[in-house]
C-alpha cells in the first residue's frame, strides 16, 4: 500500500498490459472506447464536481470545483486507493478557508453519497451483491452518526461548523452520482467491445458493482484487487481471459488522457498561483 515500487509498477502495467494483449485478440477496434471515453470525462469532470458542490456549503464557484476535482482526480491516480485525491481535495478547501472540520465533512459526505448512489444504480441492475455495498454505506453512514453524537458530548469543538446536507441536497447529488455511473458503463462497455466482444449493459453493471467489494483493499489504478475482480466478473459473463483483461486495463489505460490533459494543467497553474501568492517578487 505504501510501496513507492508497487505503485509504479502498478501504474506501469495498466499501460504495458493492453498493449501486450490487444495485438494477439483475433478482433479490436478503438472506435468503441472513444465513444465510451467521451461520456465518462463529461460525467467524472463536470458531474461529480457538481455533486461535490452540492454537499459542500463553502461559497465556492463551479470552476473552483471543476478545477480542484480535475487536479485530485491525477493525484488520486498516482496513490494507492486513490487516496491522495481526497487529501488534496481536502487542501484546497483548507486553503479556501474552509475549517479542517467541514473540509473533512465535505470530502467524507461526497464519498458517502457517491457510494449509496453506486450501490443503488447497480443494484436497480439486478445484482445481488450490491446490496450488501448498499448496507455497508448505510453501516458506514450510521458509524460516523454515532461517533458524531459522541464527538459532539467529549469535544464539541471538533465538530464542523457547517450543516449537514438537506434531503433536497441530497438527492440532488445522488441524481449527478447517477449520471457518473452511466458514464462508467458506458465507458466499460466500449473497452469490452473494443476487444471485439460485447456484453448485456446490466450485466456489466452487476458485474461493476460486484467489483467494487473488492475495493476494500487499496492498490494502484489498473492493477488493483478490485480490477481483477472486475475481469473476474467479465470472465464469469463470458469474456475470455484476455479480452477482459485488456478491458480492464485499457479502462484504467484511458483513464490517464484526461487527468494529465485537465488535472495536469489546472495543477500547475494553482501551484503558480500559490507561489506567486506567497512570493510575489516571483510574479
């Protein structure tokens, strides 16, 4: 988890294994993951910018939003878990002003929807699985309640500030966490037909919501337990191994266009920014 080796070599296989493994698939066609691509950069860089709008009371603009996201979203790539994208979520909202209480709560809120809303969209697929995920974000919702009540009684100056999430709030960020979740399908479904095979659009979403049971143990993008299970789950649909492992990983492949094209930029102009902030002779 915290193997600097392990993650590069991580990063380093979801690009090395789609190209070892493409070129020997009697059928493939890059037609289908750029449909697939375009759907899920509008739905993981404006939809669940939005959504973390929605459940963050901080006065902040869309574009402050879809920047900070965009960054996070590369640094989430290069950490295990896609950790590093929640701690710099967490520092732009520090540096904006907001308390480290209601940054914490920002962040943690945006997580706890996007997972009840995974949980739900695959679960209206037909998947069994999901429902568990579903009673283990509810279990996970119900924990921070109760630690909250406790929190509130032995240190109430740890608390936010801020309030919670309104109903209205919240289903408005889980109708975004919605539109993120086609997207994902979308784009699975074009690197599976990519590799020349196709497969039921509610199966992949059972076999994507199983998946992410597995996202309990952190690893690198591409190469983490909840990608194998997710080529486990194509295989089970009848996927051959190694047109669901080059979909797997060509999914986690693509996924770099974007981050370093909109995270990398916006990345490198927020650093200027703060440098020139803090050192305005270098203005």
């Amino acid at each position: 988890m915290h193997s600097r080796t392990v993650l590069v070599l991580g990063v380093a296989a979801s690009v090395v294994v789609p190209a070892v493994t493409l070129p020997r698939l009697p059928h493939v066609s890059l037609w289908p993951v750029l449909l697939g691509l375009l759907p899920w950069v509008l739905g993981k860089y404006v939809l669940c910018p939005l959504r973390w709008r929605v459940l963050t009371d901080a006065g902040l603009d869309r574009r402050w939003h879809l920047r900070a996201y965009a960054e996070s979203e590369l640094l989430g790539l290069l950490t295990p878990g896609h950790v590093g994208a929640d701690v710099w979520r967490l520092h732009r909202l520090t540096r904006a002003g907001l308390g480290r209480g209601d940054a914490v709560m920002s962040v943690g809120m945006d997580r706890l929807v996007g997972a009840i809303g995974l949980a739900v969209f695959v679960g209206f697929a037909g998947a069994a699985l999901p429902t568990r995920m579903l009673l283990g974000a509810l279990g996970v919702g119900a924990v921070a309640v109760a630690a909250a009540l406790v929190v509130r009684r032995v240190r109430p100056e740890w608390l936010p500030s801020a309030q919670l999430p309104r109903p209205r709030q919240l289903a408005h960020a889980l109708l975004l966490s919605t539109g993120y979740q086609l997207s994902i399908a979308g784009l699975l479904l074009g690197t599976v037909a990519a590799t020349g095979h196709t497969v039921s659009p509610l199966a992949v979403l059972g076999a994507f919501g199983a998946s992410q049971l597995a996202g309990a143990v952190p690893g690198p993008n591409g190469a983490s337990p909840r990608d194998a299970a997710l080529v486990v789950a194509l295989v089970a649909l009848g996927v051959p191994w190694v047109a669901a492992t080059a979909a797997v990983t060509l999914k986690a492949a693509v996924a770099w266009l974007p981050a370093l094209v909109l995270g990398g930029v916006s990345l490198v102009l927020t650093r200027r920014a703060l440098r020139a902030a803090h050192h305005p002779q270098l203005a």
